[in-house]
C-alpha cells in the first residue's frame, strides 16, 4: 500500500521541479522541446538582428522597423498564436519613428506573455508601432528596447497578411 503513494509523491515532486525548473533554464535542445510542449512557447537569441532568420521559422523573424545592427536580439514568441516578446540593445542606427499609416492603432493591450529578462511595468511607457503585419508596442530605456505584440493585426494590413506570418 504504500509503495503506490511513494510512486505517486515521487512522480508529483519531478513534475513540479520541473515546471519551476525548466523555464528558468539556459536555452538547449531538451529545454527548447519542454518549453514548446508544455509551456507552449520558445525562445531565441542572436547576436545582431542581422543575425535572425528572414524565413523559415516565422517565430523569429523580426518586423523590418528593427534596426539590422541591433545587438543582442532575445525573442520568445507563444506556438499557439501570435504573441511575441522581443528584447535588444540599439547599435549606431538610431530607432526610428513610430508609424502606423493604415489608420488609428488598437488600444494597446499588456503582453500576453512573460519571460525573466522582461520588465513587468513596460505597458506604462509604450508607443504602438504598426509599420507590419502586426501592432507592436514599444518601449526604449536608454539604448534597450523592449516590443511586444499580441497578435493585433495592424491597421490596414489584410487578414491574409497576418496569417503568413505565423
């Protein structure tokens, strides 16, 4: 009788380990997989947004109104929708200005989502970007800026544009 209620305490205590855990580990093929799985998100970093992908893995292609020479590109984008974190220091090429020529923004929404390298109270000082596919909120602290979007179709892009993005 009580080998079961070991078993099952045991399998409980490796399950909460790992959902506290896992999160908080350094990027790798096992966390990644976890991550994608369970908590229904994934995340990368590249050196410069150069450096990210301009196809192929959609999660992590970056609106254009991103600075190429932006250094230290973190992204975390949700697998089951839009949602998207993105984190990076600006290079010598300065951030321009906000623009969204296809109507009046949303009324801009907190993230969706959180990650650890995340400032919880970057919805107070946020601008809306619109220039893609999809409305951005932006927000820059010196030379870091912080840009989240929850999936809100930008004004004046078509449905069928924002689908391709996924």
């Amino acid at each position: 009788m009580k080998r079961p209620l070991v078993i099952a305490l045991a399998t409980v205590g490796v399950i909460a380990t790992a959902a506290v855990a896992l999160p908080n580990l350094p990027p790798n093929p096992l966390t990644d997989a976890v991550n994608a799985q369970l908590f229904n998100n994934k995340e990368k970093t590249f050196a410069t947004a150069a450096d990210a992908p301009k196809k192929g893995d959609l999660a992590f292609v970056l609106p254009d109104w991103i600075p190429q020479d932006a250094k230290k590109v973190k992204v975390k984008a949700h697998t089951t929708g839009d949602a998207k974190l993105i984190r990076f220091t600006l290079g010598q090429t300065p951030l321009s200005a906000p623009q969204c020529a296809g109507g009046a923004p949303k009324q801009p929404d907190a993230p969706r989502m959180g990650a650890k390298w995340w400032p919880k109270d970057a919805g107070r000082e946020a601008r809306t970007e619109c220039r893609g596919r999809y409305q951005y909120q932006v927000v820059v602290r010196g030379g870091k800026v912080y840009a989240w979007t929850n999936g809100t179709v930008s004004p004046g892009a078509t449905m069928t544009e924002a689908s391709v993005t996924r």
